[in-house]
C-alpha cells in the first residue's frame, strides 16, 4: 500500500507541469501529510474500540471524514483551508486524549510536530499562520501545567500506555522527517532549476554578446560603449539569394541560411571573431573586438579564405549553388550596446561603412580590401591591386583582391 500511494505522489508531481514548483511541493506534501493522518486515525479507531474508550473511538471517526475534506481542500489547492482545519482538528484531539487517557499516552506530542503545519503553505495569511501557532504553543504549556499527574477519564493498562507513548513519540517525530526531508529537497530542486535557467540566461546573452560584455551587462552597467581603434571588419553577402527565395519554400530558405551561418559561426570561433549580426543574406563580423589582438587583420584574412570552402561544402550537402561576395576595412569603430528589450551589440563608424562599401564594390567570389587592409596584410599574403574605383560616398580609391596566403620561405 505504501508503495502505491508514494508512486501516486510522484505521478502526480510528474502529469502537473502547469503548477509551480512552490504550490506543487504544497500540494504533494499536504497529500502526504493527509493520507498520513488518515491511516493513523484509522488504526486509533479499531485500537481505542478495543480498549473501550469509545469516546476517543468516536472522534477518531469524525477525524477520519475530517482529514479527507482536508484531501478534497488540498485537491483544491485550497491549502491554508486544510492546514487550519487540520491545525484545530489536532490540537482539539490531543487536549481530548490526553483528558481521557492521560498525560503519559504521550498524545501531547503531536503539538511538537503540528507547530510547523501552519507555516507549510505559500507566503499568503501570515497572521493567521502565528495566531494558530501561538494557539498551539499555549495550549501545550496548559496542558504541560495541569495535566501531567492528573487522573484520567479511562484507565488503560500501563503497558498499553508505555506502547501508545512510544508510538506517539515515533510518528509525531516521523511527521516532522518527513516534512524537513521534503522542504529541504524541494528546495534542492529549486535551487537545480534556477541555477539551469540562469546558465541557459547565460548562455543565450553569451550567444548575443561578447563575454566580457556580457559580464559588465550583468553587473549593472547601464551604458556600454567602447572605442577601438585597430579593428578589421568584414562584410559577406550571398549573392542572388533573393531570386532563388522565390523559388524554394520559407522551411527550405530558413534550412539553407541556418546551414550557411551556423558553419560560418563555428569558423568563427575557429579563428576567435566576434560575429556581429546577421541581416537577412548578409553577415558582419570583426576581429579585434572586445579585446584587441595585434594580428586583427590576419585572423580576419584567413578566416576570409575559408569562407568559400564553408559554402562550397554548404552547396554540396544541399545540392545548391551559392555564390559569395565579401569585403574587408581596417581602422577605428566604436562598440556598444543598443537597445531595451531585444539589445544587441554593434559597431559604428567610418571603418564600418568602408567595410560595407568594400562589399557591395566586390565581384562574385571575390574578397575586396581597402587600402588599410591592404597594408596590414601585404607582406604575408597574396594581393591583386584593382583599377581605382568610384566607391559611393568615399570618391575614387585604390582596393585589392585577397588571393591566398604567401608560401613559408625557406
């Protein structure tokens, strides 16, 4: 029996996601606490009928219909209910046993472990939680002063007595076991899910922000804003996305950008870049941010070299053909953190818009560098000079292709 009732506890625990872990934990132990006196007061039924103390055998039967409303009123949720009616039930019961039995039946007992009942329940009715404990500690020190060497209604033999006292002691002190056992696990459990929710919190901010970012964001740092002024920014674009969106489903459009970004993202982390954001077809992403790095522009140059390997693998597995464009600037931004509720970070500045144009100026499969690249990478990689270019918003400038990385001489 006892097996199946603690499984039809944790079943319960399990089928009732909707509640919150504080009432549930309210609810599973009131359950126990309930089925618990109920079984007890049962067996004092069938002892006390025995013994001929038919008036505590009585009151055990309306004792019995009174623990299961408290299971309908705790069904209910409705749990200060229960624990009130609970609470005087108990205390009314013991002032009457030990009347009629006497003070070394041990039923005086129970008030020790009933003073905790009352404060089993939510935050809600704090002065009636104290008024019923206050209640429980004054009619045991009544009790403790009158009763103890008073004579009993109902003589029962002493050996009897010697066992009830035992008993009494062994579930009132079980009673409260159970009840630190389970508070204190359910605090446990609690403590598990808030530390789970705030590392995914965690870890989602760490996935929008920079580490260090992220930690400031954290500490209460209200406006974040940096300026950096060694950085190389890259723009990447995927060239005639928009006409073949028309041609595949939204599912199959999401499936390919998500296979594109999230290879990118793990190059990324390979080569230690902060991605900046993403923009329907287009992708940013710096080097030398947050924390600066003297070979910026290198890291950027070969992490730009293996963007084409990332989509010729992408349009192999998918069975598409994706072209690339991609530009690269060097120079000074400024990086913050904008917004309220959905923050990102980003970066301003002429450097950034050099970038984009680099981009937009490129060929199909080309890596277009400005001039401040340019002077960053020449003695270790492989550069093409272009003609002078218009470049809107810049006038004619001098850019570069981005080849390959130079041979290790000898």
């Amino acid at each position: 029996m006892n097996s199946e009732l603690f499984i039809d506890l944790y079943k319960d625990r399990e089928i009732d996601q909707k509640i919150v872990l504080k009432t549930q934990r309210y609810f599973i132990l009131g359950k126990i606490s309930y089925i618990f006196a109920t079984v007890i007061h049962l067996s004092w039924l069938i002892l006390f009928y025995f013994l001929d103390v038919d008036k505590l055998a009585l009151f055990n039967i309306l004792s019995v219909f009174i623990f299961i409303l408290c299971l309908y009123l705790n069904h209910k949720r409705q749990f200060l209910a229960a624990v009130t009616i609970t609470t005087l039930e108990v205390l009314l019961h013991q002032v009457l046993a030990v009347i009629l039995v006497g003070w070394s039946g041990g039923f005086q007992y129970y008030l020790f472990s009933l003073i905790f009942l009352p404060f089993l329940t939510d935050k809600k009715n704090l002065a009636l939680k104290f008024f019923l404990s206050v209640l429980i500690i004054v009619t045991y020190m009544l009790m403790e002063h009158f009763y103890p060497f008073a004579t009993p209604q109902y003589v029962v033999d002493p050996f009897i007595l010697m066992v009830l006292n035992k008993l009494n002691i062994l579930f009132s002190l079980s009673l409260i076991c159970i009840w630190a056992y389970y508070f204190n696990n359910s605090v446990n459990i609690a403590e598990d899910a808030f530390e789970r929710e705030q590392l995914k919190s965690e870890q989602l901010l760490h996935n929008i922000l920079p580490k260090s970012v992220a930690s400031r964001l954290k500490a209460g740092h209200l406006n974040i804003a940096d300026g950096f002024s060694n950085v190389t920014i890259l723009f990447l674009d995927i060239v005639g996305f928009t006409p073949m969106s028309e041609q595949k489903t939204p599912t199959e459009l999401v499936e390919i950008l998500n296979r594109v970004y999230t290879q990118i993202d793990d190059l990324c982390d390979q080569y230690q870049l902060e991605k900046i954001k993403t923009i329907g077809d287009s992708y940013m992403v710096a080097s030398g941010i947050p924390t600066y790095s003297a070979d910026h522009a290198v890291r950027m140059a070969e992490f730009s070299l293996q963007l084409q390997n990332v989509i010729d693998r992408v349009n192999q597995e998918m069975g598409i053909s994706l072209k690339i464009r991609t530009g690269l600037n060097s120079g000074s931004v400024v990086a913050g953190v904008i917004g309220k509720r959905k923050f990102s970070y980003d970066l301003w500045g002429d450097a950034v818009n050099l970038a984009s144009r680099m981009e937009s100026h490129a060929q199909i499969g080309q890596i277009h560098l400005s001039e401040s690249t340019y002077q960053l990478l020449k003695d270790k990689f492989i550069l093409t000079a272009n003609e002078e270019k218009e470049i809107k918003g810049k006038g004619t400038m001098k850019t570069y292709n981005l080849v390959g990385r130079q041979a290790l001489s000898d």
